[in-house]
C-alpha cells in the first residue's frame, strides 16, 4: 500500500456513487499529498484520483514510512504534521462541496470559540476522501 507526493502537475480526487457518478472533490498539486489512508494501517480508500495533466508522483510505501517514524521521533511527528494539514484541506473541502450540494441557509450561527468544536467533532466523525486508483499516472517519476 502507497501514498504519494506530487513532484508536478495536478491531480483531481473523485468520490464515485453508483447512480450519481464522480464528483470533483479538491484537486492536489506540487507538494500535496495523495493518499493519507495508508498511513492508518487498518484503513481503506475512498476516492479517486485522477491527473489532470501530465503529473510526476513519489510514490511512498506506507509500511515503511511507519517504521520510519517509530524509528526517528523528530521525523514523524514532521510527518504527522503533513497528513494532519492535508486531512484538515480535505475536511473543508468536503464542507465546501456540502454548502453546494444542501445551500446556505443554516440554523444558528456558531461563535468563533464554537467553530472549533465543529472543526474537532468533524474531523473525529467524517470519512474523508482518499484514493482508490490513479489513472495516467507515471509511477515511476519520468
């Protein structure tokens, strides 16, 4: 299981229901990454991915990467870093999508300390969109 990192181009990430279609969640691009599920060793993709343009990846074998980061502290909490700012860049757009989808018009509005509540609660219960399959994606970085 892999994860990978854009060196260039840009990729769209899709949720895909039968009878609907794909949607266009986000798309990623240079020094984004594409994939955090496999970073959660019991966890499974749920979106796709697809370039939009010629587009250079990393590829990055999760298993080992984990190892890594038990091995070196310092490392792996740079590297939680980063999946913990892209799971909060997929989270808004999931909430972006949502206002598309179900409007504006909302109950009360939350106060600034309430917001992060809302943000904390979301993150902990939402199944954010990861990735089931790359297409017209050069692997091996040429």
């Amino acid at each position: 299981v892999a994860s990978y990192l854009v060196v260039e181009g840009h990729v769209s990430l899709e949720i895909c229901a039968a009878g609907v279609g794909c949607r266009r969640v986000l798309s990623v691009g240079r020094g984004e990454l594409i994939g955090w599920s496999p970073f959660l060793s019991d966890s499974c993709f749920t979106a796709t991915a697809k370039t939009l343009e010629p587009t250079h990846l990393i590829r990055i074998d999760a298993d080992r990467l984990r190892q890594a980061c038990e091995q070196n502290h310092e490392f792996g909490y740079q590297i939680l870093r980063k999946v913990v700012k892209t799971l909060s860049t997929r989270i808004n757009a999931a909430r972006l999508q949502m206002l598309d989808v179900f409007g504006t018009e909302s109950g009360p509005s939350l106060s600034a300390s309430d917001s992060h509540s809302e943000a904390v609660t979301a993150e902990a219960s939402s199944e954010t969109p990861t990735i089931t399959n790359i297409a017209g994606v050069n692997k091996n970085g040429g």
